[in-house]
C-alpha cells in the first residue's frame, strides 16, 4: 500500500484558502449579516452621541475599530462552523499536510474578510462622522491591514478551542478580548492619527505595535496550533 505523499505547506495552505473562501462565496450568509451588523453598530454610535459632530469625528478611529471587534466575533465563531457540522476537522488533521496550514488558512481567510468589511465601513463612517482621510488612502489601508491581522490570529486559535464548547458563543469574547485590547488601542490610535493627521509623527510607533503583535500571536498561533486541534 502506497502512502500519501506530504503536501508542502505553501500548497495546502492555498487549496485550504481558497475552499474556505469559496464557501464563503457561494453562500454569502456570513458576509451579509456581518455587514448589516457593522452598519447597524455604526449608526447606534452616530445616535448615542447625537448632534455633536466633533466629539463623532474625534472618536471615529475608535468606533470604526469596535464595529469591526463586534463583527468579528460573529465572523471568528463561525471560522470552524463548516468542519463541524460536517465532521471533516478529523480529516484535515490525517490528511498529509503540516497542520499549521489550517491555522493559516483560517487566519487568513479571516483577515480578508475583515479588510474587506473595513473597506467597506470606512466610507460609511465619513459620510456619518464627517471625517476626512487626511495622510491618504495608503496608510488607511495599512492600518486597516495591520488591526485586521492582530485579531484574526489570536481569534482563530481561540476559536478553535471553543469549537467544542456548549457556550462558544459566549467563550471566544471572553478568551479574546482582554488579548487583543493592545492591538485595539494601538489600531484606533493610529487610525484617528490617519484621519485627523500626525504633526507629532506618532504614526510609525503605533504602527509598530501592530506589526510587534501580529509578529508574536501569528509566530505562537503557528505553533501551538497543531496542539490545538489535537486537544
């Protein structure tokens, strides 16, 4: 009996990519509700604070950054949805690829989903705010990037061990938030510094804060993964 050969990691990280994000394609059923509750989080925001429009746009960086936080906790909760209903997380794990190929796979399917989001939502929140973006398009982006990934790899992980929880729903917030409030903070700062301007050049430490974030929670997500889905 012949065995499997072993796929490279590059290659199941791919096809394992691209099948999550096919699904999510087809269906659709995730990206849709996680749009209108971003939207409806942003217009709870314009109303709580009312007519003052300063205080709107001194704080839009951070209320852009709680939309997408509360977002991905429905987009996280459902990263291993598919595998366990239909049971195929066993036959991930004995197929002959690194199981660090789904880590990656789910994390970064998950960061797509929530740039995208955050495209989306950025132009919303200028038309509601009244905020422009003054370093540009590039910056914004990155940043968005950079926030993104910071809680797309701790949020995966932390869904795939509440996957089998009875309360996962309620577990993966508890787990996740107290993680990634430095990155939070670190990513609405540097996003109000993008849109109101940066005359003290802070931009570049926040945003190495990001990037020192994402550097250790992708590196332990990428280990300890494999441990994991094993428990």
């Amino acid at each position: 009996m012949r065995r499997s050969r072993p796929i490279s990691l590059l290659k199941a990280v791919v096809v394992l990519l691209g099948k999550d994000l096919l699904i999510e394609w087809r269906t659709r059923a995730r990206l849709n509700a996680l749009i209108f509750f971003s939207l409806a989080t942003l217009l709870l925001f314009s109303f709580a604070v009312g007519p003052d429009t300063k205080l709107l746009a001194r704080n839009a960086g951070g209320y852009l950054w709680l939309a997408l936080l509360f977002a991905s906790v429905l987009a996280l909760g459902e990263s291993f949805r598919v595998e366990q209903e239909n049971l195929t997380l066993d036959g991930l794990r004995m197929a002959p690829a690194d199981a660090r190929a789904i880590f990656l796979s789910k994390a970064l399917g998950n960061t797509v989903l929530l740039v995208g989001l955050g495209a989306l939502l950025i132009p919303v929140m200028i038309a509601l705010y009244g905020v422009k973006v003054t370093l540009g398009a590039g910056p914004m982006l990155g940043i968005l990037a950079l926030g993104c990934m910071a809680v797309a790899a701790p949020g995966t992980v932390y869904s795939a061990i509440a996957n089998n929880a009875r309360a996962r729903d309620v577990l993966l917030p508890l787990m996740l938030f107290p993680l990634i409030i430095p990155a939070l903070l670190a990513a609405a700062k540097a996003t109000t510094l993008v849109l109101q301007g940066d005359p003290m050049n802070q931009l570049g430490s926040w945003s190495g804060l990001l990037i020192g974030f994402n550097l250790i929670y992708w590196g332990l997500g990428f280990v300890l993964f494999p441990r994991v889905i094993e428990d």
